[in-house]
C-alpha cells in the first residue's frame, strides 16, 4: 500500500483539542462541518494547506495526546488527510486513527520539512522524501492493518470479511 502527498508540518505533542478545539464538541455535530476547524487554534490557515487525499501532517513526539475524543481522528480524515507521520502518537489516538481507517506512522521525522513530497510504502517500510531523495526506515505495518486501512476502517473490514481471525491478527 503506498501513500503520496505533500507535508504539513507540526511540532510536539500536538493534543486532541489543537486538532479540533473543544468549544464546537456540542456545537456542532456534522463531521464534514466540524473539520472546517481543524487545527484553527495553532495555525487559522491549516485547512487552507490541505489538498484532499494527498496531505501528510508531519509532526514530532506524542501526537494526539489528551482526550479519547473519536472526533479528532474523524476531523482529520475528513479534511482530506491521507496519512500522519509523527515520532509517537498517542496510544489511544493511535487506535482511534486505525479504527476509522487514518494511516499512522512512527518516524524519525527530522528531516522532513514543510511541503516536501512524501511516499510512503507500508509494505516495505519506507518513507521515502522526494524532494531530499532521502528515504526513512519504518517498521512495515502488518498486513491485516493494511487491509483494514485499505477498506477504510475496522467497521468496515468487519462488515465486508466478518470477524477479524487470530490467525490473521498475528501474521
């Protein structure tokens, strides 16, 4: 599975109400509507940095911290970001991103500045920056997780394949 897009660049510990501020968490109940807010509190201009399906937020350490607010991941694979590069993220943001089926990836990303064109290649575990002809090491996502990405979430998968098995949770 290989991903493409240009980076939009982040720093550390980016937590859930700077993805979407927590004053519209009542107010408003559209996704479409709600992502319109992305990220306003850090940069007001972050929704005009987007281009549908080939984004790619590049950020530091612990992305997603803060609340288990699904609304989030939802946000941001509803604006139109392909994938997220951090250095960590949060492990129930993590989660949340793969349950609704938003690539994450824990990279060194130091090297990768604001607007570098970026594959990413889950399979063989590169990131490769098309800019700096450099390329990143990641541990290959599995390729269960892949098919649940690929059909677009976990609710998804299950409603297409059934159950997820053991055996292929492990492979």
């Amino acid at each position: 599975m290989k991903i493409n897009g240009k980076s939009i660049s982040l720093g550390d510990n980016i937590n859930t109400d700077f993805i979407i501020s927590g004053r519209y968490k009542f107010s408003i109940t559209d996704i479409k509507e709600l992502s319109k807010h992305i990220m306003e509190d850090i940069d007001p201009n972050f929704p005009a940095k987007i281009i549908p399906g080939k984004s790619i937020i590049v950020a530091g350490k612990n992305f997603g911290m803060g609340s288990s607010r699904e609304q989030a991941p939802l946000v941001i694979k509803e604006s139109g970001i392909a994938a997220i590069l951090a250095k960590t993220f949060a492990r129930i943001f993590y989660r949340n991103s793969f349950n609704i089926g938003l690539p994450l990836i824990e990279v060194d990303t130091d090297k990768i500045a604001e607007g570098d064109n970026l594959e990413i290649d889950l399979d063989s575990g590169i990131v490769k920056n098309l800019n700096k002809k450099t390329q990143l090491k990641i541990k290959p996502l599995p390729v269960f997780m892949q098919d649940i990405l690929r059909e677009g979430g976990l609710v998804n998968y299950i409603k297409k394949f059934g159950k997820l098995k053991i055996s292929e949770a492990t492979t």
